[in-house]
C-alpha cells in the first residue's frame, strides 16, 4: 500500500515536473514570437519613418528653391544698379581698343560715340547673373551653410537628417547633395539615403509651389504661364543603409 502511495505521488510529481517545462516552453516561445514580432513591427515603423522623413526633406527643399530664386533675383538687381553701367562701358572700351564685344557695336561719329545692343546676348548676360546668384544660394559660404542647416534641423521624435558630408556640388549643371533621414526606435534604426538634383532655372520662368491648404482645398497660382516648382527638382538612387 505504502508502495503503491510512493508509486503514485513519484508519478504525479513527474507529470508536474513536465508539465511545467511544457508550459515554460510554450510561454518562452509564446514570448520569443512577440519579441520577433515586436521587432518587427518596430523595424517596418523606422522604415516608414525614415521614408517619410525623406518626403519632409523634399518639402523643404521647395522652400529653399524659392528662397534661391529669390535670392538670384536680388543679385541680378544688384547688379543692374551698381555693375550693369561699368560693365557696357568695359564692352564699348573693347570695341573702340579694336577687340570685339558680342555685347554691342560700337558705332562712331564726328559728335560723339554711341553703340547698339545685342538684345539676345545681354539678355543672356542678364540670365547669367540670376543663375550665378541662384547657385551662390547654395554653394557660397554661408549660403551655403545656411542651406545645409536649414535641411539637417528638421527632427521629429526619433527622426535624424543628415546632409550627407556636407557636400552640395555641380554636376551636369544641378546643384546635387545626398540626403540621408534615419529614425530610431528602441535599439532598431533604420536609414535611407536619396540623392537630390536641383536644377537650374532661367530668371524669365516663373515658378509656384501647388500645395493643399486642407485636405481638400489644392492652392493654384492663378498665373498660366507659371510653372511647377516641383519640376525643378530629381530624388535618385533611393539606397536603404540598413
């Protein structure tokens, strides 16, 4: 009898004991399962995160074009108003020294020396000086710092913008930097790099940025002749770091 007591709790303790390591083991896999979910949740959230952060680059981005033409703009006036005059008489110097101006021709008489204007090619020159201004914006000095600090200050919770070296340079006339927008969440960060070319407008096209005041209103320059400034800009070799 004593035995058989002996036999039955021995049994009943042996079952006990695996049923509790079943139950730990489904509990540690039930756990492991959430924490690879969870991660996974996580990790597909940094992902977005960090697209969408790209999107607010791009955003600002806008803002900083129209900033440069204006800025292009006031380095054409300035030009107009303290170098245009200097400029024709260094062209009509050229012409009477019997080089040649693609500027002007210099025509002579017995009371005085007058010239005319080569419309297309000062026009072009004019072009010149708004696009040169234009670049300055984000390749001079402290333009070009501002420029750099403006894109890397957008942050979010987690979110990081990097202006990838603090490189911004010509290539094939655009103004081209890289964009790297990285969020972290926990222990798990996720980056995307994208590069930006930024073209190069001419100071006669006129450009407006369309956007949504709601959700339901789209503003529309009501200017026919205006172009999209979204047209100015290129996001390529979109490359996901990690």
């Amino acid at each position: 009898m004593i035995n058989e007591k002996g036999y039955i709790l021995i049994t009943t303790l042996f079952v006990f004991f695996i049923l509790s390591i079943l139950s730990i083991t489904i509990i540690s896999i039930s756990f492991a399962n959430y924490c690879i979910q969870n991660i996974y949740i996580n990790s597909k959230k940094c992902f977005y995160m960090s697209e969408g952060g790209l999107d607010i680059v791009y955003g600002k981005i806008i803002d900083e074009i129209q900033c440069a033409i204006e800025y292009g703009k006031d380095e054409l006036d300035k030009f107009m108003n303290f170098e245009y005059k200097s400029f024709i008489q260094g062209e009509i110097n050229k012409e009477l020294m019997g080089e040649d101006s693609i500027y002007l021709n210099v025509i002579l008489n017995e009371y005085e020396v007058s010239y005319d204007l080569n419309e297309e090619n000062i026009e072009e020159k004019l072009n010149e000086e708004f696009q040169k201004g234009y670049k300055n914006y984000f390749l001079l000095g402290s333009k070009k710092y501002n420029f750099i600090k403006n894109i890397e200050k957008i942050k979010s919770n987690g979110l990081k913008i990097n202006l990838v070296d603090d490189l911004v340079k010509i290539e094939n006339n655009k103004i081209k930097f890289k964009v790297a927008s990285s969020y972290k969440k926990g222990k798990i960060e996720k980056q995307i790099e994208s590069d930006f070319y930024i073209k190069i407008p001419n100071k006669k096209e006129n450009y407006t940025n369309y956007y949504f005041k709601n959700k339901e209103e789209l503003i529309i320059c009501d200017d026919k002749k205006s172009k999209n400034i979204n047209e100015l800009i290129e996001v390529r070799n979109w490359i996901r770091r990690r």
